[in-house]
C-alpha cells in the first residue's frame, strides 16, 4: 500500500506468532469445533448475516479518526515531507479496497515477503478493512526468514503512539478502507534478501475482525515485488497492500565530477563571474554557440555569452550583462532569430503588476551587435525590450518555451497567467517597429490542461505543445491535478482552435509530465514522459523514464511509447530525461541526469544518449555513460553540421559552475 510521506520509514513490521482465543464474533462465521477454521476473507464476512448486520455504507467513521490526506499513494506521501534518513525500502503496490481482504485477528498471521533496500526497518504502512467507527489500536507483528516461522530478526506489538489508523474511504460492502501507521520497529536486515513480514492479534475496542487489505501488487515497483502471501490457516493466498520504511544506512560517498573523456569533451568551464547554468545553447550556421547564465555577468544579474569554434579552441565572449530589476534578470534559454538576433524571457519588466501578488511579471528581450564597429572583445550588444506585460487577465507572464514561425513571428508560453491563471500561449507579431502581444489560449487548469512545459512551429503551421498536468484529473500526479496533456493549436479564422492530442494516464506506457516535444519531417512528435506506480514522477523514488512518439494517423494521433529505462532515485528528486533534440535524419538525442540512492550508493544513470530508428523500432546507444558522476544537463541541446552534440551543465568543471560540453559524432 502507498502509505503517507515518502520520508517514512520502511515497512520491515513482521507479525509477533502469538495466537489469540477466538472471539464470540468470529464463531458466528467460522465453524464450531474446526481444529484448524479457515478465517473468513472480508467479502465472504459481508455475506455472513452475523457480520452483514453490522455493515452500515451510510456510517462515518470514528470522529475521532483522521483523514489519510497523505496516505493513498506513495506520490502524495512524498508531499507530506520526506527525509532523507528515513524513506520507503519495499513498496507491495496500493490499496485496492474493493476486490477483498484477509483477517489478521482472531489468531489467524497473515504472512507477506519483502526485500529491504535498507539496513534497518523501522515502521510499516498498510491498508485494512474495518467496520464502521472501528479504529485499530494494536497490532502484532514479526520480520522472519520464512512464513509465520525461520528465525525471528524483530517482533513487538505496536499501539499507542506509535500506531495511526487513518480513513481512506467507504468501499462497496460497506467496510472503512484505512491506511495503518506503525513506527519504532528497530530489526536490521541484510538489503536485497528476503524476508517475511507478519502481522496478527489486531485489535479494535470492538472486538470485530480486522482484515488486511488483498491486491494484485500490479503497479508496485520494488526489487522482489509483487509479494508471495500467505495465511496461518488457508497456505498461499493473495498479495497485500503494504510497505515498509527503513533508515540506518551508510551514506555512500559524494559522487564524483565528470570530466572529458572519450568523445565526451568539455569545451568551456565556467568561471565564478560567469555564473553557472543548466539553460542549454543555441547554435547557428557557423557553428557559434550561445547561450545564458541567470546570475552570471558584471551586475550578478544574468549573462548572455558566445562560444565560437577558433583554430585554437573555442573562445568564450560576454554578450551582454542584465542590470537587474525592472531592466531584467535571470534570463532562461535564448534562440536565434530569423534576423540571426538573440530573443529570450527574463524576470523583471513591470513591477507590481496586476494578478501577480506584486512581482515582476518579466519581459521579453532581443540582443543584437551595436551598430557601430567593436574594437575590443568585450563591446556589449544592445538589448531591446519587445514586450513587457502588466499581468492582466488577458496576458501572459513569466515565460518559457520559446519558437519562431517561418513568417517571423514569436510564439512563447508562460506556466502561470492567461484568463484563469493557469498557463497561456501567446504570439508576438512585429508591427510598425515594435511587437504587439496576443494570447492565443488560455488554459483552464482541467481537462485541457495545466502549466505548458514545451512549444513548437509544427511543419504543417499548427503549433503543438505539452502541458505538464491537468488533462485526467483523476490521475494520480506528483505535479498536481492531471498528468500532463499534449495539445495541438490550429488558426481558425480571427483565432486558433485548441485540440487534445493525448491525455496522459501515469501507466508504464505513456507516463507522467511530459515534455521536450520534437517533429520530425514527417510531422511525428516526440518527447519525454516518466512513471512511477501509484504517483506521480515528480517526487522520484523509482520511476521510468520515457521517450514517447504521436503519429498522424486517419485525422487522429496514434500514441507510442518508443523507449523505457527504469531510473532508481533517491527521496525527494526526480529522475529521467532532462531534454530532447532531433536531427534531419529523425536520430533523437537527450540526457539523463544524476539523482541519489540511500543506502546502495549513487546512481549509475548519468548519460548521454541517441535513440536512432531502425526498422520498426529504435536502437538505444550510449554516447558518452558518465556512470556515477554528478551530471546535470538541463535546457536546449544544439547540433552541428557535421553532427556533433552540445550542451551546458550546471555544476563542477574547473571552477566549479558548470561547463559547456560536446559530443563528436
């Protein structure tokens, strides 16, 4: 079961072999005189006269019982704070609730297997059935080397404080589905064995039977899951809904910096003044490349820089340094214009502007050469300020992606504003020396959509774009309402028309939040996504990364998942494809970055990579595996003519801030 903050302590709880006397309850559905009764499941109870009476779906539970706010899924206990000295080390997949339960009173054990990916249990969480207004207030349980028996690493009862019952919901035969806390198991283990996790003699004031919650462990994603379950009295049945927490590991050693090597070259560090940067470069038709530090330059303030290929290596030159304030900051990633200026988004603009509590609302700039001749190697260019909104309603604000049509007009979008402050894409179009604004679409935050997280011209003149939630917004996501859409907008007489492409679910073959979205010449899109069993993608743990395809098909999209690779994370980060860029051949290429695993060292994930189509499907290649070293290459990756690979990272290199890097083809 998915029990409430990621931070928890895993579930390493084994139930103490003590048995019960039976109570006058439960011989009204068991056998009188059976050596050896069989306990009856929650859904054959319901059946039972003697326990049916006592089924009430109109009941509450106990008012004094909390709402399992955090607890339905590992995503939502991730967001109830997580630390990292105590985290989830098993995972048996989430409450069902509806299908059937197992008891764990009455003397019967209910026995699951788990393997630990930490040193030392310390806590469980797991779903149960209970009457209406019943809460639990102990339970015993052990951690075996076999079912209900083996040798005995810890057992104990837990109650009082140590234990929490928490609603979750009413299920269809009238039973309370909770989420049950336990803390304070202190059993060490070896990481990787299996082991057994016990529980039985739970009791409730009471006196009705308490029932371990059954699934499938479908959607679970631990090493060794789905669980083998089994009953003191019936043997083998089916798998529970638990998992377990644990602390006590050694903190592996701090990774190391990557370096040049092989055909993997760091072609400039970053110096302090510079300013460190994951915004990725740009690169234009002489093979110059540039880019952004958001707190680099003179003034601290943001930095736009040039490197250019030289005989002698490549020569880094200063662009431009932002003032800071309403004259702008913190610049995101820049592009190249048809008119071969830079064009990007910063903060700054206008201060206090409207819907916007009162900050700056930022502002959309061009930098271009002065006008006169440069003598020296650091001349500034000249920025010019394109637009500055004011944070009305009808505008956007704080923008990101960014795109150029083959008519010269800017598109962009923005994560919050628009009409219902959810998220805008907007044009800026050259008028008469200046650029005039236009918002093309609001998004509402529901069904179609929440939060643009990419934008691109399409060949065809429609722009097509993702939105990193919303859409479903029953799906479970660690970024929200809704797990991310892609959508399409097409112009319709005096305005564009907005169409949903795909609605992601979070399964394993289309993920959560995507984003990078990429064309190719024959107008597939494709772009990045990631899962994670019962949550969302954002609070890491274990997720897979994702590269999607959508295909024209019959007036429709057909949608593919291309590419999947498990990334083991550690608490509290998020894990999987950083970016997405595509050659005139449709070769995709990305990077993966770098995120810790408590108690088993650091992740060996850290890589550039190309995934070229090959016949019906995509061979992956690893371009440069930086194995466990701290890499964190975020924003646009730029291609050459002769196909090398570049782009920025924002940590180590010579100095410390980041470097730019390449990749010979």
């Amino acid at each position: 079961m998915h029990g409430n903050s990621q931070s928890r302590n895993s579930i390493l709880c084994t139930i103490a072999l003590a048995a019960a006397v039976a109570l006058p309850v439960l011989l009204t559905a068991v056998p009188a005189g059976a050596q050896s009764p069989v306990p009856p499941t929650a859904r054959e109870a319901s059946s039972s006269p003697a326990f049916a009476a006592k089924l009430h779906p109109t009941r509450t539970p106990a008012m004094n019982k909390p709402s399992a706010a955090c607890a339905t899924s590992a995503s939502t206990r991730r967001s109830c704070g997580p630390s990292p000295q105590d985290g989830i080390i098993y995972e048996n997949g989430p409450v069902n609730g509806t299908t059937d339960a197992w008891t764990i009173n009455y003397g019967y054990v209910v026995s699951d297997t788990f393997v630990p990916g930490s040193i030392t249990v310390s806590g469980f969480d797991l779903g149960v059935w209970e009457f209406p207004g019943d809460t639990l207030t102990s339970v015993d349980w052990s951690v075996t080397t076999q079912p209900n028996g083996g040798t005995v690493l810890g057992s104990g009862t837990v109650s009082g404080s140590s234990l929490k019952d928490a609603f979750i919901s009413t299920n269809q035969y009238g039973y309370n589905i909770d989420k049950i806390s336990a803390t304070g198991l202190n059993v060490t283990v070896t990481v990787n064995n299996t082991y057994w996790v016990n529980l039985q003699n739970a009791s409730v004031p009471s006196g009705d039977p308490v029932y371990w919650d059954e699934n499938s462990g479908a959607s679970c994603t631990s090493p060794g899951c789905p669980s083998q379950a089994y009953d003191s009295a019936v043997g083998t049945i089916a798998s529970e809904a638990f998992d377990l927490t644990g602390n006590g590991c050694e903190p592996p050693p701090p990774p190391t910096c990557y370096g040049s090597g092989g055909k993997f070259q760091i072609i400039h560090d970053f110096a302090q003044q510079e300013g460190a940067t994951d915004s990725g470069v740009t690169i234009d038709k002489a093979g110059n490349l540039y880019g952004t530090t958001p707190a680099g330059g003179m003034n601290g303030q943001g930095l736009v820089y040039e490197l250019s290929p030289k005989v002698q290596g490549w020569v880094f030159s200063p662009l431009y340094s932002f003032l800071g304030g309403s004259s702008g900051f913190g610049p995101v990633a820049t592009i190249l214009g048809p008119d071969s200026a830079l064009y990007g988004t910063a903060g700054g603009g206008m201060q206090n502007c409207e819907n916007n509590g009162g900050n700056y609302c930022g502002l959309v700039y061009s930098l271009r050469p002065a006008p006169t001749a440069c003598l020296t190697a650091l001349c500034s260019w000249i920025e010019s300020v394109l637009y500055e909104p004011a944070g009305r309603s009808d505008e956007s604000w704080s923008g990101s992606s960014f795109v150029f049509d083959k008519a010269g007009n800017l598109y962009g979008t923005s994560w919050s504003g628009g009409a219902y402050g959810s998220g805008a894409v907007y044009e800026l179009t050259p008028s008469n020396g200046g650029w005039t604004e236009r918002v093309l679409y609001s998004f509402m935050g529901g069904s179609d959509g929440l939060g643009p997280s990419s934008l691109l011209v399409g060949n065809d003149g429609n722009l097509y774009g993702t939105t990193i939630s919303g859409g479903d917004l029953n799906c479970n996501s660690g970024y929200g309402g809704g797990c991310g859409t892609v959508f399409q907008l097409s112009p319709s007489g005096s305005g564009w028309t907005k169409t949903v492409l795909h609605t992601f679910e979070n399964t394993r073959d289309d993920g959560d939040g995507p984003g990078n979205l990429v064309q190719d010449g024959a107008g597939n899109l494709y772009g990045t996504s990631c899962f994670r069993a019962g949550g969302g993608c954002a609070d890491g743990s274990i997720v897979f990364a994702i590269v999607f395809m959508l295909s024209p098909s019959d007036g429709g999209w057909v949608f593919t998942q291309i590419w999947q690779q498990r990334q083991d994370t550690g608490v509290g980060g998020r894990e999987g494809i950083n970016n997405l860029t595509i050659d005139g051949a449709g070769n995709l290429y990305g990077t993966a970055g770098f995120d810790l695993i408590y108690c088993s060292g650091y992740g060996h994930n850290a890589y550039i990579f190309e995934l070229m189509p090959v016949g019906s499907g995509w061979q992956f290649i690893y371009l440069a595996p930086l194995g466990s070293s701290y890499f964190n290459s975020e924003g646009p990756l730029a291609l050459d003519a002769q196909g090398g690979l570049y782009g920025t990272s924002d940590s180590c290199g010579k100095y410390g801030h980041g470097t730019v890097w390449k990749v010979s083809p």
